[in-house]
C-alpha cells in the first residue's frame, strides 16, 4: 500500500486505495455504486408510494402530480440514481459475460448508449408533466 | 499456458483425431446455497429491473405524450397479463433492495460470519416476500 510508505504523509483513505489491484482501475466504479445504491434506498421507497398513489390515473391526475416540486425534484434525482445504478450494474454483468474483447466494447457502448436515451426519455417525460 | 491449444481445450486424442477435450462439471454437480443462489438472484432481478426501468421511461413518455397514450399505456397494465408483469418487477424490486441492504452492510464489514449469512438470507427471503405481498393488498384494496 502505497499510503503507508511515509506514514507523516496526509492521504485519505480514497487517496491510498485508487490505483490498487491488477487492473489499476475499479475502485471508483465500485464506490460509485454503493453511493447510488445509498441514495436508491429512500427514493425506492418513495417510488413504492408513488405508484401506488397514481393506481389508476389519467394523464391530468399525472401532470398535477409532477407539478408538485417535491414529486417533479425526487423522480428526477431517482431517475439519474436509477439509470447511473443500472449502467454500473449493467457494465460489470457484461464484462463477465461476454469474453471477445472487441465484442465486449461494442455490447458495453451500446448498453450505454440505451441507458442514456431511455434515462434521458424518462427526465424528459417528467420535466414535460411538471412544467 | 506452454502450449496455446490449451485455451481453446482441444486436443488430439491416442487415434490422432483432434477432440474437445473433457472438463470438469461445475455447475452440473455443485450442491445450490443460500450464498451462491441469492448472490445469482441479485444479479437476475438487477438485469430484469433494468427491463422494468426502461418500461418506466416509455410509461412516463406515455403520460406526457397525451391523454390518449397514457389510457392506452394503463390499459395494457390494467389486463391480466400487465398484473403478473407488474408483481414480477413488484417481487424482483423488493428482493434486489434487501439483498442489495444485505451487500452494503458487508462492505460495512458487518454478517460475513456463516450462520449470520443464513440468517440474514433467510430475512431479504421474508423482507421480500413480506413487502411484496403488503404492497400488492394495498395496492388491490386502494385501486
């Protein structure tokens, strides 16, 4: 460990682990999703009564809803969490799965570039219901 | 590896013919366990809820499209076919958010020992059946 070297040296602790491992690289990655992962536990279970508030709805029944900014703010922030989770998730799942490196990146750009539009669709929809 | 031929696990066998060569069963005869059936789960219902975020994004395109598209979205949700879905992602999310508390309190560093294991297993099992169905009666006694 690199931090130990010169214990009189101020590192963080983040400041010691990044660059640690065989690949050199990860450590952001896997902080990255437990950061979302953190942030997915409150806004999950407000989804949970999101949903079941709007059982049945109808399209005016969605717009006042989202005109309300608490609901409008707390689907954008679930939103950017899910769709950044997901991805994070979604990248290690295939760099598991798929072995030929060059078929690896193509998946992994075109996962990615899913994500995007559908994450951006979703804020999109939203913002269009609350203002 | 000395020899290349070893990645790809072929071989010649004693009469010459080149053979794939024979490995090992793994998955074929290792006994199932909480440990490795629930960590499979949690990548099984985290690769699903994906599924579910992107029908999300298209339901909320729905509601701001217009009246019309979001009748015709609640609709499709409304038959029997949309329910089953719905508590498929219903049970796939509140399986993923225990297990996914259970993963945060190991990287706390907390439950590594084995009977804490199963027993917190045996908790995201009940947390997820229990919320599921909880959810599902509210939402059947409101709606």
């Amino acid at each position: 460990m690199s931090g130990t070297k010169n214990p009189g040296m101020m590192r963080t602790f983040l400041g010691r682990a990044r660059g640690s491992g065989s690949a050199r690289a990860g450590l952001d990655h896997w902080r990255a999703q437990r950061l979302t992962a953190i942030a997915l536990l409150p806004l999950t279970i407000y989804f949970v009564i999101s949903v079941l508030v709007l059982l049945g709805a109808d399209q005016a029944t969605m717009i006042a809803y989202m005109h309300k900014p608490w609901n409008a703010v707390l689907f954008l922030s679930l939103i950017a969490s899910l769709f950044y989770h997901l991805h994070l998730g979604l990248q290690v799942v295939i760099e598991d799965y798929v072995q030929d490196s060059v078929r690896r990146v193509g998946t992994l750009l075109a996962m990615r570039g899913l994500v995007i539009l559908f994450g951006v669709l979703a804020g999109y929809a939203v913002l269009k219901l609350a203002i | 590896m000395q020899d290349i031929r070893d990645a790809s696990m072929r071989g010649r066998n004693t009469e010459g013919r080149m053979v794939a060569r024979p490995l090992s069963p793994h998955l074929q005869v290792y006994k199932p366990q909480m440990s490795s059936t629930l960590s499979i789960f949690h990548r099984i219902t985290g690769v699903f809820l994906g599924l579910g975020a992107l029908l999300l994004s298209l339901w909320l395109a729905c509601a701001a499209a217009s009246a019309a598209a979001f009748a015709f979205a609640q609709g499709l949700v409304d038959t029997i076919f949309g329910m089953i879905v719905l508590f498929g992602f219903t049970v796939a999310l509140f399986y993923h958010f225990a297990n996914g508390i259970r993963h945060l309190a190991w990287d706390a560093g907390y439950g590594f020992e084995l009977p804490e294991m199963y027993r917190t297993g045996y908790a995201v099992i009940a947390a997820c059946v229990g919320l599921s169905v909880l959810v599902w009666i509210i939402g059947l006694v409101i709606g």
